[in-house]
C-alpha cells in the first residue's frame, strides 16, 4: 500500500507514562513519528485521536502518512537522565516499513549506546523484520542498557494475519527475526499481543520452543472491560463479525484462553503475563512470579 512521509521537528522525545505502562514498571515513552504505516486494522492508536498527538489526518488516514520526528536522537541524547525505563514506542511500530527509508532507529540506538547517562531500561516493540538491519547497534546499546525487544506474533496462522494485518510480515518471517536476533545476543521476547485468532496452545508451544524467559500475552482490548481510552478500531471488529471471530472479543473467552496459556506455560517451567504484569516482565524489573493479570 502506498503511503507518504512527512517530516517534523519534536520539542521533547522522551514522555512520561501514565495507565498501562506505568503499571507496568515504566516511567517514559519514546515514539519517533505520528501515524504508522502498517495499519493493522484492529490498531488502537487512531481511537485515541489527540490524547495520541494526532492530527485528524493522521486517524482519519491510518496507515496511509507517517510524520518522522527527524529531531530525535539529538533530543534523546539530552534528555537521557539515566534512569529511565523506556517503552519504544506504544504509538507507532519503531520499524514500520517508512523506516526503512527514514532510518530514524539507526540515529535513536546509536544515541543510546553513546549516551553519557544511558537509560535503565530500553524496550522495542515491533513487528517489523527490519529490525535486522540495526542488529549491531542493538548489540551496542545493549551493553549500555537492558535492552530487550518485544517481537509481536498475533497469531500461528497466517491466513489470520493476512485478514488483520495485510501489510505485517508473514508469521514465519517473524519467528526467523526472532531466532536471528536470539542469535545475535539480543534480549528478546515473543509479545502475543493482540492476541488474534488462533490455535492458543499450539501458538504457546511454539513461543516455548523458539524463546526464552517470560512470555507476555494481551487480548484485544474491548469496551466490555475497558470503558475508556485506547481500544480496538472498527475494522477489527467489523472483521470478527464478518469471519466468526466474535469470541476473541469475549471478556470471558480471553480470560478462559489466557488462563489455559500460563497453565501449559508454568508446565514448562516458564512465567506467562498479561496485561500491565505481563508487559511488566519486558522491563526484568517485576518479580516474575507474580506476573498474571485478569479482567474479571
Ligand atoms: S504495528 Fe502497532 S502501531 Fe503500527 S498499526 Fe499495527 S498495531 Fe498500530
């Protein structure tokens, strides 16, 4: 799908974190642009629209224009305290396929990696295969931090994936992204989140076999269980309709499959969390025992 770039200058990089993340043992957020051109169809961001610092194109247009904050790096090297926990980035996917003409994250890494007061923690959150190409700056930003990255993987079938998340590498690719930053000495976590439709069991098998560590898992946020704030796009749910799907919206379901995942992960000896617990676990700051976080 086509999509255009913009570019911008930020007068901060580095923002506080309030709900969900702080929950989870965060204290900033960093998102190097407006609007990610993955579009994934159940995104929560758009729903968000300014509390997000979007523009009403950007949500209107979701996936299809991304504005890169060019300012980054140089504001991230001032602003680093030394202190921080980082989550990059609960806005846009760090390596959405603009990235890879921008090449912002080669400039943010290497910011960590050279800061005089590097963070605490630095986590990247992405689907994106692209992460590959920084795979030496994640090493050297590593030796600074605790860096980790959390690799999204919604589902095991990618016929799945095909329907929600069109433009998102295919399923294996990722568990060969995985393997091959595994490979390179980098911390990294398979997130489960959103959780879409999928063989539960035969997903979780995989994560144990392919990773190690704790495994974080989060269903599809809904209106049932979460009044306000960010929340699954209409597509998404138009989708479930369309194809059966209406379960993996269903507050008691989610629960009943989460559950059944920590059960067959503490069989083999391995913490499973979700919600702000589970996200807790990217920072190696919780107790991982007592990771693990309901809805009812
Ligand atoms: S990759 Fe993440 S931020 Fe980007 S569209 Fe998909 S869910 Fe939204």
């Amino acid at each position: 799908m086509p999509f255009e770039i913009f570019q911008a200058d930020a007068r901060t990089i580095l923002s506080p974190v309030s709900g969900f993340l702080k929950e989870a043992g965060f204290t900033h957020s960093l998102t190097p642009s407006r609007n990610c051109t993955f579009g994934c169809t159940y995104c929560y961001v758009p729903t968000m629209r300014v509390q997000a610092g979007l523009k009403p194109e950007d949500w209107q247009h979701w996936g299809q224009r991304t504005t890169f904050k060019r300012n980054a790096a140089g504001l991230l090297a001032k602003e680093l305290r030394g202190t921080e926990r980082i989550y990059c980035s609960p806005l846009t996917d760090p390596y959405q396929p603009a990235e890879d003409q921008q090449k912002l994250m080669r400039e943010i890494l290497r910011a960590v990696a050279d800061a005089e007061r590097p963070p605490e923690v630095f986590v990247v959150q992405t689907r994106g295969p692209l992460i590959l190409r920084d795979l030496e700056l994640l090493q050297a930003a590593g030796e600074r931090t605790r860096l980790r990255v959390s690799f999204s993987v919604t589902t095991d079938d990618d016929r799945i994936r095909r329907i929600f998340e069109p433009i998102c590498a295919p399923i294996e690719t990722r568990w060969a992204t995985i393997r091959a930053l595994r490979e390179g000495g980098v911390a990294v976590t398979a997130t489960l989140a959103p959780l879409l439709p999928c063989d539960a069991n035969a997903l979780l098998a995989r994560v144990l076999e392919d990773t190690d560590g704790p495994v974080v898992a989060d269903p599809l946020h809904v209106r049932a269980v979460k009044r306000s704030g960010a929340t699954t796009r209409q597509p998404a749910l138009e989708i479930c309709r369309k194809f059966g799907f209406e379960q993996w919206l269903d507050p008691n379901f989610q629960n009943q499959t989460l559950r059944g995942m920590s059960a067959q992960a503490a069989a083999a000896g391995r913490v499973f969390g979700w919600g702000p617990a589970g996200f807790g676990l990217l920072t190696g700051t919780r107790e991982q025992t007592e990771a693990g976080g309901v809805y009812t």
